[in-house]
C-alpha cells in the first residue's frame, strides 16, 4: 500500500509531495499530539499546535524548531472545551494558512480513575466535554476550511478500550482494563467517526487507535513509545491507501 509503510522521516509520499501541506493537531502541546506535530513538520507540513495550556503550549514549538531547524510550527490557542477558543483557532488559520488539509482530534483526558461500581454521574462531564464534545465542536468549526483543500482528511485520536472488538478480546489487555467512562468515552467517538465517514463523502475520515503508549493518561506505564504511538496517526494524516475507518499501526481495528 503506497505511502502506508513509510516511516516518519523517511520517503516523502505523494500527497506530501504535491505541496505544502497543512495540519492542525489538537492538544499538541505534550505525548501523541507532540509527537504527530514532530513527525509532519519533519515531513516538510506546516503544522498547527493546537494547546489549551499557554505555557506548556509556549514553550512546545520552541523545543521542536530546536531540534529541526527550518521547521514551520504554529501555536495556536485551543480549548476544545470552549466555543470562542475554537472560534478564534479557526479564524487564526484561515487567516494565515487560508485552508487546512487535515485536522487531528487529539486532545483527550482520561479522567478520575474509579472502578465501574464507585463511578459517578458527575465523573463523566468532563471526560466527555473533551474527548466527544471536543472533537465535534472542532470539527463542525474547522469543516469549511478542511473543504477549501484538493484531499482533505479528518482523523480522530480514539483508542482499543473504545472498541468492542478489542475490550472482549481475552489476548488483548484492554480487556483487563474495567472502567467506564474513559473506554465509553472513545467507544461514542467511534460512532461519531463512523457516522462522519459516511456523510461527510468529500472528506476522507478515520479513527486510529496509537495503542497502550506511555504518555501521562497512564502515568507513562504503557509499552509503546509516544514515537510509536503517533505512528497511526501519521499514517491516517499521509498515506494514499489504508487499511480501514479504524486501524492501529498493525491494521485494522474492530468497531
């Protein structure tokens, strides 16, 4: 499959190939979103760092600029939690980029950890008010402006405990992994994918699962390294062909 193969920093795609392109990853300041940002910008991509924290958000594109000079990273105020956040974002890159090929819902939270039977109401508000809301609100403001580009692409962060397939799968670990409102927060992200995908027939949509990685959701205990994490994302972001709606960097994913 052409483009799905290539490693970050390796072999240039087409569509990288065809222009500049641009992307806008959301909650980018930190792990999967971070190192997304690293791996398009070292593509050639000018790359939008969307950060709801200012500081971290800061400092962010000065330490990836550090370490790749000549790379056009663009921090861009986001709180995916906020209408007017997500207004002023879109107006800054149209503004400036006057289009936008691809928009990475990445910002996520995993919320109090607490098993099924301590779980309360209130514990799903704001786990959701990210992960679900959050990536429709950015979604339905940065839409017109993804139509503006020739291959524009939509791709959702999710995740393996959002997937039935995967959660009851007794070889997977997810299934060991007993909570409700993270897991349900991804699982309702996966419908919302799929539903995008099959109305939005001008924008090519995807979920992708990184994987167990080590970032701070799991006070880095995951196996995979955020490099490995991110892979799936780029992949989502560049490659011409892939293996599905939903796929990890090994393949397709179960719903």
């Amino acid at each position: 499959m052409v483009g799905w193969s290539c490693p970050a920093g390796g072999a240039v795609s087409r569509l990288d190939a065809m222009t500049t392109r641009t992307a806008l990853v959301t909650g980018a300041n930190k792990g999967i979103g971070f190192e997304t940002v690293r791996q398009l910008a070292d593509r050639g991509w000018i790359v939008w760092l969307g950060s709801r924290d200012a500081e971290r958000g800061r400092q962010a594109p000065v330490r990836l600029t550090a370490a790749m000079p000549g790379a056009d990273v663009r921090l861009v105020a986001l709180d995916v939690t906020s209408d007017d956040s997500v207004a002023a974002a879109c107006d800054t890159v149209t503004e400036a980029s006057g289009r936008l090929d691809v928009l990475v819902n990445n910002a996520g939270i995993g919320g109090r950890f607490a098993g099924p039977e301590d779980t309360a109401v209130a514990d799903f508000l704001p786990v959701f008010g990210v992960n679900l809301l959050g990536p429709v609100r950015v979604t339905s403001a940065f839409l017109p402006l993804l139509r503006k580009a020739d291959v524009p692409r939509l791709v959702m962060v999710s995740s393996g405990v959002g997937s039935f397939g995967v959660t009851t799968d007794p070889q997977r670990i997810e299934s060991t992994l007993h909570g409700l409102v993270y897991p349900s927060s991804k699982a309702a992200l996966n419908m919302v994918t799929s539903q995008y995908a099959r109305a939005l027939t001008d924008v090519r949509v995807h979920a992708v699962d990184p994987g167990y990685t080590a970032t701070d959701l799991n006070g880095h205990s995951g196996p995979q390294t955020v490099a490995e994490g991110a892979e799936a994302v780029v992949r989502a972001c560049t490659a011409e062909e892939l293996p599905g709606t939903f796929f990890d960097r090994h393949g397709a994913v179960p719903w």
